[in-house]
C-alpha cells in the first residue's frame, strides 16, 4: 500500500530536519554540559527523533538517530570531541539509542499505513462506528 503524505517535504528541509536540527539542540545543551547527563541528552535527542519519525517516517527517524548518536558522542562523551568511547556504559547507551529511534521510527510507519487503512474505510460505506451513530450521540470512552 503506497502512501501519501498530507506534507510533502523537499530534500534540503529532510536534511534541516535530520542532520541540522539535532546539531542545533546539541550546541544549545553544550553550555549545560557539566549539568546534564548523557541520558539526559540522548532523551532529549530522541524527542525529536520522534518528531520526525512522526512527521516524516522512518528512513529519516533512523537517519536522524545516526547523527544524534554521532553529536552525543562527539560533545557530551569523554574524550570530547572525538568519536572514542572509553565506558561500555556510553557503547549501551548509543546501541539503545539506535534501537529505541528505529523502534520509534516502525511504530510511525506502522501508524500512518493503519490510519490510511482506516480513512479508506471510512471513506466508503463501511465505517460502522461513525456511519450508524445517532447524532446527538456521545461515546463513552472511559475506562473502568
């Protein structure tokens, strides 16, 4: 099932979105270094993955992982700077990253092929829940 996208982006806005977007957020979280945690970073750079796993899809959500992965590395691990990891703790850290931004970037995709399923549906005849409602009709949504 091919999808279309309610916003279309141009190729230098994906590359704004992925690569430029996460340099910002690390420059601005690079005065606070002595503050934050690694965790703390890669949390914060992960709410954007999922941003643009949301807005985009997945290929960019996992490109957008990579070089989050790369900034934290370069900024926020000692040696600064630099691409080495000293700790296994920081070697976890990144590898949980890059599954949960991948992770994160699946359950987008999935989302948008299960929404399209549904408005496809509901295009037709056959949306029961909407279809046969009484106007007037309020659901009730809570759970007990």
């Amino acid at each position: 099932m091919k999808l279309t996208h309610a916003r279309h982006f141009a190729l230098w806005q994906l590359v704004l979105l992925a690569l430029a977007v996460p340099v910002a957020i690390a420059l601005l979280l690079l005065p606070g270094r002595a503050l934050l945690t690694t965790t703390d970073v890669a949390m914060l750079q992960l709410l954007w993955v999922t941003w643009v796993a949301q807005q985009v899809g997945q290929r960019w959500a996992i490109i957008t992982t990579v070089s989050s992965v790369l900034l934290l590395d370069w900024f926020f691990v000692e040696p600064y700077n630099t691409l080495y990891i000293n700790h296994i703790d920081y070697l976890i850290t990144f590898i949980v990253m890059l599954l949960l931004g991948s992770f994160i970037g699946r359950l987008s995709g999935r989302l948008r092929v299960e929404l399209a399923r549904a408005k496809k549906i509901c295009a037709s005849d056959n949306c029961w829940p909407v279809k046969t409602a009484k106007p007037g009709f309020k659901w009730n949504w809570s759970i007990a």
